[in-house]
C-alpha cells in the first residue's frame, strides 16, 4: 500500500518546510523494498538491512526497552528508517519534551513516506524535524531555540543501522549538540548569575553613557579597509612587533586584555575596547600613562574601567530591556552585540565599522606554550596552577592536541558561527592555537604585505567622529527615570499586598476548622495587585532579564470551588500558592534592588546638573 498522499498532507499541514523539500525529489522514486517475513517493509543498503528482516515491529519494541529515557527529556532522535521506533516511543506513551528527529538522508525518508504510515508521527506537537540538514546548521538552529535545549534534560536513542550508514555525521552532530547545549547553558548561566551586575553597572555608567559618543559615528566609516583584532592569548607573543608597520594602514582594534601588552611594545591601538562586568577588568587599564587611545564600552561594562581610564569614548548600546530603556532616553548611539566576551564584541564592531578583510592574531583560545595568555597581561598564569577545568583539543591548523576550558571551547564555537554567517573575508594570522573553521590561516607578514599597502586616515576619521556628540535634556531624562521609578514603586508595593495576603491564607487553611468564608474574601482581594503587576510586564522583564514565568492566574483562582471536603483542597490550594508566594518575593526584592539603581541614576544627573528631589526610598 502507497502511504504517500496520506503523509504528504499531514507533513504539508505540520511541517511545510520539510513538504517544500520532499517535493523536489521525483514522486516515482522508491528505493527498492524488501518485505519481512512477517510482512512489514524493510531495506537492504550495502548488504546490511535497515530493519530486521524477520520482525521490524518486534525489532523496535525491543531497541525501545534498551533505552535510558528520563520522563520528559529531550530526544534526539538519530536515523529515522522507516520510523518503527519512533511509532514504539509513541505506543508506550513514553512522555518526552521535545522529540527532535534527524535524517540525513531525504531520499531514504522519502521512502518511507511511501511505504509506512507515519502520520502518528508527524502530528506531534512538540517535534523538530531535521531532514538532510548539515550538522553546523543543526547546531545554529538549536543554538538560536536555548529554552528548548534547557528546558530538560537530553537522551539520544540512535538508530544504530542509520548510525552505521552515517557515521561520521552522527559523530559531528552528537557533538555539535552537545556544543550547543553547553553554549546556551553557559550564556544562561551569566544571565542569571550576573543580572543584578549588568544593571548596577548600566545605572553607575549612566551619564558617561550619555555624554559619550555613539559607536554608531564610527559605522561604515571604514569600508574595505583591513582590521586587525588583538586578542592576548599566547601566541601574541610570535608576532605583536610586526603591527609597528602598519599602523596607519589598517585598523588596529584591541580587547582590554591586550592594551598593556601593546603600550609595552610602544604601540598605540586606534581602539579599544572593554565589555566585562567584573572590577577586576580594571587592572587593564591602571597604570596606564596614555590618554588618547579611545576606549569602546559597553554600557553596561564595569564602571570602574572608566574611572580608571580617562581616554574619549564611544559608548555602545547591547541588548537587554533596561540598556534598551536607557538607549531611548539618551539618544541611539549605537547598537552592537556584545556575543560571549570581548574579543566578539570587537568582530561585531569591525563589521559595523565595514572593515574588510577581518584579521585575528593572538586568538589562540587555547593555552600553547603551557600559559593562559601573552606576557605583559595581568591575566596570564601558567597553565598548571589554573583554576579551571581544562579538556583537551585539536587544533585544526596543525592537528596538534592542545589544552583549553569549557568556557573558552564556547567561545570557539561562537567564532566559527559568526566567521560562517560573516560577508567579511575573516584572516586567522595567529599563528598558534585551536584555529577557527572558516577562517583563512595566513601568516602576519603576509597579511600585511597582501591587504595593508594603503595609508588611511585613521587618526582623523576617529577624532571627528568623537566630536558627534547630541546635548542631552536633562529635565527630559530626570522625568523618565522618576516615571520608571513610580511604577517600581507600585510594583513593590502591590507584591507587598499579594505575599501579605497569601501569608494570610496559609495562616486560616492551618487551622482545624477552614475559615473558607475569609479565604474567599482574601482571594477577591489578590486581583487588584495582581492586576497591577500583570500590567507592568516591561519592568518584571527588568528585573528578570527577559525569563519570568506565569504570573498569578487570578482568573481561575477567583473561581475556586468553595465546597471542598476537609484539608484536601485547601492543600491543593495551597500548593497552587507556593510558587506564586516565592515570585512575589523575588518581585519584591528585585524591585527594591531596581529603585537604588534608579536612585543612583538620578544622583548623577544631579551632578550634572540642578539638583534632583528623588522619590521615596523603599526600606
């Protein structure tokens, strides 16, 4: 029996894409089947069959028993076949999270369209589908959909007669994935671990930020013209002497981290550039005699970088709802992504600016010569004494096995996606290191001799671009912080309501004899704070840096079904409580930690300035 028309509609109505591309191979073709003895389709591919030739039904049951599924994982799903095993994961309603299938071969599933009746599979909600899809775009994909990935736990279950057929693209795509779970898992780390920083941080750099120029001045001012990165990883030492010569021929761009290793060798970067929230990113700039090297920032870097440097500076806007709410009261100036460290943020910025060719030296991200970075770095350490965790890696310039940490692995692999997504020929000169996929590997002094033959005016383009300043309007400014203000304040005090409220009704469902009356008043009393806070969904994404949960579900709460029988549905009642009770809280005190941020803001606008009479404080 032809399945075909059958699945071809349902893949149409659940996944079009995936329709779009089966439909470029012939309706006619089909691979040639071979039927079980108990009657099911099979194939035999290089002599070896894809599914029993006995029982592929049977054959299924038993690979699914074999598997250690956790209830609610995320699986991966490696080789389709005719998708037996997946119909089993289905039959033994296995209960999963997402169901993310990959077939590298279209014609192969194109077959089975014909010859299975799949629709069961194809009308999962929660499925990705990836059919004849390389495995870097896989990992782009997942990387792009971080809540899917974090969202539980992951289990792969390969078709080992699939594996077989693909090996080495099974063995690249496991671990493309596993790249792009660690990566999303370590940028959600640094969300949450450092929210309270990138705030505090924005409002103490609040009025540098606002006198500074934009970053925008300097976009595409420098088009087709040579950039050249400089990171401090260690082979920095190699070949650092060579930019004397080109300094005036192309861009020099530095990462805080290589400043001082620069000014040591008598050279002057046309830029730096800082983005780290740390204090410590400081000791990048003390003890610096220069003050005409303009530093890039971001605006929600460290504060003490500027109060230690006191170069010009260009100020950037990144992403995030409260440097956003900042951006649009003091002008644009600029936006570019900050990615995972500094060293991104400058090849985002070399693009903004429309250089062409892109040059790294000292990107090693990794640790040659036993040390973590060049001399004349604060950072550098001697690799054994380090404090992280090293795993090694191959190096794809040399093929040499070399030593780096899980962090800076994440890094790499944010490289290659952006050199991959770049229309900028990207240079690797560094002569050492891990190597990064798509770059071209040249040495320096070829560089140099190929791409930076021409004299710029660099010195000039920058200087009048720190010149593009707009006066900002204080008053203007003083009113939007103060109206933010007023709505923390009301956000504060109506969480205050709601957690005194829900500590009310936990205290009555305690007793022996449930006061249901008083808690059905209390529950009426939760919609008008509650109201007030559903309203204010810009500031919960302040102050939860975009990932907040369900508020109160005032509407079903306020119909709770009063006759309940003793204990047990006051406890389920209570429970539904519990989490509500806890975000309340966390309301509650971020609001308080906000209003001194925004308090902050407005003291140093009153230095700049007449003073400012602040709203009241929350104690």
């Amino acid at each position: 029996m032809n399945f075909y028309q059958q699945n071809i509609s349902t893949l149409k109505k659940y996944h079009p894409k995936i329709a779009e591309k089966v439909e470029t191979v012939s309706a006619d073709y089909c691979q040639d089947i071979i039927y079980a003895k108990n009657g099911q389709p099979t194939l035999k591919i290089n002599n070896k069959f894809l599914h029993s030739f006995y029982d592929p039904i049977k054959e299924a049951q038993d690979f699914i028993a074999q598997q250690e599924i956790g209830d609610k994982d995320n699986l991966f799903i490696f080789g389709f076949g005719f998708g037996y095993h997946i119909l089993e994961l289905l039959r033994k309603n296995i209960l999963f999270n997402y169901l993310i299938i990959v077939e590298p071969d279209l014609k192969l599933f194109v077959t089975a369209l014909k010859v299975c009746d799949l629709r069961p599979v194809l009308r999962i909600e929660r499925l990705r589908f990836f059919i004849d899809v390389s495995p870097l775009d896989i990992y782009a994909c997942l990387t792009r959909s971080s809540l899917l990935l974090l969202s539980a736990k992951s289990a792969f279950v390969e078709l080992n007669s699939a594996i077989l057929l693909n090996r080495s693209y099974f063995e690249d795509l496991r671990k493309r994935i596993l790249d792009s779970i660690r990566t999303d898992a370590f940028s959600m780390h640094t969300l949450t671990k450092y929210r309270r920083l990138f705030i505090y941080n924005a409002s103490l750099n609040f009025t540098e930020a606002m006198n500074s120029a934009g970053v925008k001045t300097l976009f595409d001012k420098f088009k087709n013209m040579p950039a050249i990165i400089v990171s401090a990883g260690p082979s920095l030492d190699k070949n650092v002497d060579l930019l004397h010569s080109v300094k005036g021929k192309a861009l020099i761009l530095s990462t805080d981290t290589a400043f001082k290793i620069l000014l040591a060798h008598n050279i002057k970067p046309d830029l730096v550039f800082t983005a780290d929230l740390y204090e410590k990113s400081r000791l990048h700039f003390e003890d610096v005699s220069v003050t005409d090297v303009p530093v890039v920032f971001m605006m929600d870097s460290s504060y003490t970088c500027l109060q230690t440097y006191q170069g010009p500076r260009f100020v950037c806007a990144c992403a995030g709802p409260f440097t956003e709410w900042i951006h649009r009261m003091i002008g644009d100036k600029g936006v570019i992504s900050k990615g995972m460290c500094v060293a991104h943020f400058v090849f985002f910025a070399a693009e903004k600016f429309g250089c062409d060719p892109v040059i790294f030296i000292g990107q090693d991200l990794s640790f040659p010569g036993g040390f973590t970075h060049a001399r004349g770095t604060g950072s550098r350490v001697p690799v054994e004494g380090y404090e992280r965790t090293t795993l090694p890696v191959q190096s794809s310039i040399t093929g040499e096995t070399l030593l780096t940490d899980p962090q800076m692995y994440v890094y790499l692999q944010a490289f290659e996606k952006m050199v991959k997504n770049s229309k900028r020929l990207c240079i690797n000169a560094t002569q050492g290191g891990v190597g990064i996929k798509g770059t071209k590997v040249m040495y320096l002094q070829d560089v140099i001799s190929q791409y930076c033959g021409l004299e710029i005016p660099i010195s000039n383009i920058i200087e009048q671009a720190c010149l593009e300043t707009d006066t900002p309007d204080l008053n203007h400014i003083k009113e939007q912080v103060k109206e933010l203000q007023v709505k923390v304040l009301n956000l504060h005090s109506a969480s205050s309501e709601i957690i005194n409220i829900l500590a009310q009704i936990f205290k009555l469902s305690e007793k022996e004899d449930v006061d249901k009356k008083n808690i059905s008043l209390l529950l009426a009393k939760l919609k008008e704070p509650a109201r007030i806070i559903r309203g204010e969904e810009y500031i919960l994404q302040i102050l939860h840096t975009g990932v907040f949960k369900e508020l109160m579900q005032m509407e079903r709460e306020s119909e709770v079904n009063m006759e309940f029988s003793k204990g047990k549905k006051i406890n389920d009642l209570e429970k539904d409580f519990s989490e509500d009770l806890v975000f309340q809280k966390s309301i509650n005190l971020e609001a308080v930690f906000l209003n001194q941020c925004l308090e902050k803001i407005l003291e140093k606008l009153a230095q700049e300035k007449s003073p400012v009479t602040n709203i009241k404080n929350i104690k």
